[in-house]
C-alpha cells in the first residue's frame, strides 16, 4: 500500500510541469524584439498583399495598449495596416485605399 505523501506525487510532477511551460511561455513573449513583430507583419504582407509587395514597403511605430506596435506597409495608393500585441499577434489587419502620406 503506499503511503499518503506518494499519492501527491503525480499531481506535483504535473504542476511543476505546466509551471515550467508558462514560465517558458513567458520568457519568450518577454524577449519579442520589435524588429522581430515587424518581421513577422512585412513577411505577411509579401504573402498576402500586392504584385511585387517586398519588406521594404514596410514601417513600424510604437502605439498605446493593447496596440504594442503598428506595422504598415504601403505600396502605390494601398497600403496594408497591421496592429500586433507585445506577444507577436495581430490584433487588428486592415487595408486602406487612397494617398499615402
């Protein structure tokens, strides 16, 4: 029969396990360069966006929570906007017509 102590054994090693994985998680996020979320945005547009769209079309600004920074990349008279969140994700793409100033 084993004793009482042991009985926890299996829920402790699981939950020193998922905390390890959210600690990870977590240092991850932390470590987001904005280089690095611009990119993620200028290599999406390339993807997705215009004939001939390339990474240079893009720039980055810094903006206010929840928006961390704000991607755009602009070609002719279109231009892609990507809002992205201090972990990488976009919370907001958008495309807008019209003169680019």
């Amino acid at each position: 029969m084993m004793s009482r102590p042991l009985w926890y054994a299996p829920a402790l090693a699981l939950l020193a396990l998922v905390a390890l994985a959210a600690y990870r998680a977590g240092m991850q996020a932390a470590e987001l360069t904005e280089t690095e979320a611009m990119e993620a945005a200028a290599t999406l547009y390339v993807e997705t966006g215009p004939e001939g769209a390339e990474k240079s079309d893009c720039t980055g600004r810094p903006a206010e929570a929840p928006v961390w920074i704000v991607v755009t990349c602009a070609r002719d008279d279109l231009a892609h906007v990507y809002e992205m969140d201090r972990l990488g994700r976009i919370l907001h793409a958008r495309v807008r017509r019209g003169p680019q100033t």
